[in-house]
C-alpha cells in the first residue's frame, strides 16, 4: 500500500461559511471541525457537524456545503491514495 499523497490542506478560522456548490470530489477529503457548528450535504444527505467532529468523504463523494453563520474552526486535507 503506498503512503497517501496529500494534495491540499487548510486551517480555516472564519465568522461565518459561505455555501459551497454541488461537487463531484476527484480527491478523498477529510474536515476536522475544532469549534463551531457546519453542515454539508453528502451523497443527497444533510450531515450536521458540531464542534470535535470528523467528516471523511471519499474520492468521487457528492458534497454541498450549507452556508452558516457563527465561529468556526476547522482543518480541511485534500488526499489521494491506493
């Protein structure tokens, strides 16, 4: 099994998240949220991540992201792997 190679990683700290459009991800995506409060959806599902929560979406995952106000903390990684 090769190591993951890592495309992208953020640490974003904002006041409030703009929405993200319907996407199909050519990457895995992983979201460690450390404070606030977030909310996606996934594969035509709302998913509701509150603070310390951890969202995998694998390669090929349809993700919307929900605009919201309010702090929010959190690292965003980009990967692909084998």
């Amino acid at each position: 099994m090769e190591k993951p190679i890592l495309f992208y990683t953020s640490h974003n700290q904002y006041y409030s998240v703009s929405a993200l459009q319907d996407k199909h991800i050519p990457w895995n995506n992983l979201i460690v949220l450390l404070e606030g409060h977030m909310s996606y959806i996934i594969d035509g599902k709302q998913i509701d991540l509150s603070q310390g929560n951890i969202l995998f979406l694998p390669e090929g995952s349809s993700r919307i992201r929900l605009a919201t106000d309010g702090y929010v903390d959190f690292f965003v990684f980009n990967f692909s792997s084998e």
